[in-house]
C-alpha cells in the first residue's frame, strides 16, 4: 500500500523544485487546489490516472512516487562522453533504477463512481468497500486484485485481465464481461442480476453462493469451473462447453444445457437423493446436447432425461 503522507511530500518537493503553485498544478490537471493540499498534507492521495498526469506536470520518472525511490536525477546524474570525434565534453545523462515499477495501489473506501480506468496496469489493487458503478476497466490488466463489498453495478470489464481476482459481496447488477480474461477468478457472494458474460473462456473460476438466474452467458467454455451453492434455476447455457465442471449443491431446476457439450462434468445434489431432487434433475433439458460416457452415465444414474443426448 501506498503511504499517503510520504507521496505528499514527494510532490510538495517537487512542485516547489518546478516553482508552481498548488493552484497552477490543480488547474493544470483540472482539479480543485484543495485536492492537491490535501494531497501534500497526507490526507489523501491521486488515483492511478492522475499519478502519469502528475509526473509528467512535475519533470520526475513515474518510479520518483514509489517508497523504494530515494535519489533525484541531480543526486543520479552521471558523466558521460558525447559521441563527437570533435568535442571530448561530457554531459550529464540521468540516471533511473531500471525499469518502471508497477504502483501498488489501494483505492478501498473510494467514491470512484464511472471512474475511467481503461486501459490502465494495476496489478494487486485493492477496490474494497469503493463506489464504482458506472465505471470503465475496459482492456485494463488488474491481475491479482480484489473487489470487497463495493458498489460496481454497470461496470464496464470488456477485455479486462482478471486474472487471480477476487469479487466478493459485491452489487454487479448489468456489469459487461465481453472477451474478459477469467482465470483463477473467484466470485463469491456478489449480486450479478442482469451480468452479461460474453465470448469468453472461464479457466479455474469459482463461482459461490451466486444468485444467476438472470445472468447471461453467451459464446462462454468452461474449463474447470465450480458453481457451488450457485441457484442457476431457469437459466439458458445453450450451447456452451462445459469440461471438468462441477455444479456442487447448485439448485438446477429447469436449466437449459441445449446443443451443449459436456465433458467430465459432475452434478453434485444440494442433498441427499430424495424425490425431491430427482425430479428437479428431470427438470433440465439436455436436447441436443453432447456429452462422455462418463457424465452420461452419471446422469442417467440420477434420472435426468438423456433420451436426445449424443455420447461422445
């Protein structure tokens, strides 16, 4: 986590350095001089976007906010030839510590609503307990981040890393996953009434205790995913391809898997096998569907109607 009161005085130094005022540098990257005082007071801090703007405005290497930095270029400035056969002179080149460093960035408790993080590296960040809705990560990369309690409904996450993410009993109502990269993603707990999902592939996801009954998934395979204690009741997984899926103690009733492949696909019951779950399983429509002899068999062994499967 960044240490607000050390990035303040970071700028602070910096701004004088340049000889600007904390109104010309707010009006130079539209904002209120207030903000900046806080800024340098430690009170808060600028968000991911605003940090290029800011190193830019200031003349210093985006790696000069990082808490490891600790030289300037005038204490790092080296001697070095020009490259003139006519003049021996040297002059002074800048020297940085290797390559830029990606920022840890904790936005928790933020009123970010449609914030403009697309496109934008921030691995690791925290978005816990922050008002997001309306906001755009389309094409970011935020690997390894975590979404905690927030309110992100119509968040925008088309073509999103969301690698090793976690969201968990977040409000996502009419979020946008299209060609989002979800590997390892955890969705615990979160509302995602009217989620579209969207030409993706889900490798390793875990879906928990969800409500899904209106979320959408079209042009999706899933690759080792559990939906645990998820209520898929009514929804439409038409066509989709389903390898080494478990549906562990999800409610299934009326589920549509037509003209969908299935491969190793397990049905665990949300109990023990009473009536009751024997006729929701005669309650999913498998028509059209493919699926192994493995996951036929099982099915067959629960009562589900197979009567218009094709085993491959």
């Amino acid at each position: 986590m960044l240490n607000a009161k050390m990035i303040g005085e970071k700028i602070a130094k910096a701004r004088k350095k340049v000889n600007i005022s904390q109104a010309e540098l707010a009006q130079r990257l539209f904002i209120s001089s207030q903000a900046v005082g806080k800024w340098e007071r430690g009170e808060s801090m600028p968000d991911i976007t605003t940090f290029n703007s800011l190193a830019e405005i200031l003349g210093v290497d985006l790696n000069y906010f990082s808490e490891n930095f600790q030289s300037t270029v005038d204490e790092t400035a080296v001697k070095a030839p020009i490259n003139n056969a006519d003049d021996t002179e040297t002059q002074d080149i800048p020297h940085f510590p290797g390559p830029e460093r990606q920022l840890v960035t904790d936005f928790s408790a933020g009123n970010l609503a449609k914030s403009d993080f697309a496109g934008v590296t921030a691995h690791k960040s925290k978005f816990d307990a922050s008002t997001l809705a309306g906001s755009d990560f389309s094409g970011a990369d935020l690997t390894g981040s975590s979404f905690k309690v927030s309110d992100m409904r119509e968040a925008n996450f088309d073509g999103a890393n969301l690698t090793d993410c976690l969201f968990s009993v977040n409000d996502m109502a009419g979020t946008s996953f299209n060609k989002t990269i979800l590997v390892r993603t955890e969705f615990n707990k979160t509302g995602l009434d009217g989620a579209r999902f969207t030409n993706i592939t889900l490798t390793g996801v875990r879906l928990t205790m969800l409500d899904l009954r209106n979320t959408v998934f079209e042009k999706c395979t899933f690759n080792n995913t559990d939906f645990k204690y998820c209520d898929l009741r009514g929804l439409s997984l038409d066509g989709l391809t389903f390898t080494g899926v478990k549906f562990d103690k999800a409610t299934l009733n009326e589920v549509s898997f037509k003209g969908a492949t299935l491969k190793n696909v397990s049905f665990i019951p949300t109990f023990a096998l009473t009536n009751k779950y024997y006729r929701a399983i005669k309650t999913i429509c498998f028509d059209g569907a493919m699926m192994d002899k493995l996951t036929f068999a099982a099915l067959k062994g629960i009562g589900a109607d197979l009567s218009k499967v094709t085993i491959i």
